[in-house]
C-alpha cells in the first residue's frame, strides 16, 4: 500500500521476503538504523536475493517532507543516494539552526542547484503524495511513529538490530 507514490526497490524482485521501513530522515533512531543496521541485512539479506526493501517515506515534519520530495526528484533515479547521504549526514542538516538552507547546502552534492532544489519543492503534486502516503500510513496501518518496519507483512516498531532480523528471516518459510 505505497499510495500515489510507487515504491522504490532494491533487492530481487522475486525476493521470498519483503522489508518495508516507514521512516523520516529527521529521526535519529531511523538514522541509526540506516547507519548501523540495514548495511548488514544489505549484505546479509538483500544482495543475496533473499530480501527486498522499501522505504517509505513518513514525514514527521515539513523538513521531512521536503526531503522524500527532493529524493522523489527526476523520477526518484537517485532516491535511495538521496535518502542515505541525509540519513548520514542527519546531525548537520536536521539539526542546524537554519535546516533547509543546510539541507540544500548538502544536496548540491546530489546535484540540486538552488533553481532545482525550489523547483521540486514548489511541486504541489508531489507534495500532496508524499503526505498522502503517510496520511494512509497513519489510517489503514495505525504507524505514528517511526521507524516502523514490516517484514513480510508482520509491523515490528522501532529499531531492529540486524541480529534481530536474522532470527525473524530465519524463521520464516523459505
């Protein structure tokens, strides 16, 4: 149930398992999660073609909203660069005293000039279904707070350590 927004995959498309991660980029536990454990189910589960993710944007914020709007920018070809460079860099952007020019600031790395950068987030359209996506989230799925990851349809809230996520992929039918 991605919404008007079709998710974003990486991992086989005939992956056994798919992880789905409600997140916002300005939310630490997220970032540590992106930091510190998806690399290794990455490693361990995705590249194998065991695994498939998606992350779902789930603005906690206009700052978020911002951000799922500008990896959604030219088609969302950089979307998954775009998310882990803010995700990495949380604690210089997210937290600044002015975090939408050190957003943009940081961005010009993924090649947003500032034309671009206010381009995307003057799109209305877009705006509109990244909180659309969230806003389902919140009604059909009951997630207010973030992260929230489903693993193969089963919610598991917070941040799973990626020991965690062996046992539950260990578990499942392969």
């Amino acid at each position: 149930m991605a919404g008007p927004l079709s998710d974003i995959w990486i991992g086989a498309s005939d992956a056994k398992v798919t992880l789905i991660e409600y997140a916002a980029v300005t939310c630490s536990h997220c970032a540590a999660f992106h930091d510190r454990t998806l690399p290794a189910i990455r490693r361990r589960w995705i590249d194998t073609g065991r695994v498939r993710f998606a992350l779902r944007g789930f603005p906690l914020n206009p700052l978020d909203t911002a951000a799922f709007m500008l990896a959604r920018a030219d088609g969302g070809r950089h979307y998954y660069a775009i998310t882990d460079l803010l995700f990495e860099r949380q604690a210089t952007w997210a937290f600044a005293p002015n975090p939408l020019d050190a957003m943009r600031d940081l961005l010009r790395q993924a090649g947003f000039d500032r034309a671009k950068f206010d381009a995307v987030l003057a799109d209305q359209a877009l705006y509109d279904h990244v909180n659309r996506v969230q806003a389902r989230a919140m009604e059909e799925l009951g997630i207010h707070a973030t992260p929230t990851l489903f693993v193969n349809n089963a919610r598991h809230e917070g941040t799973l350590t990626a020991e965690a996520f062996d046992e539950i992929i260990i578990k499942l039918p392969a």
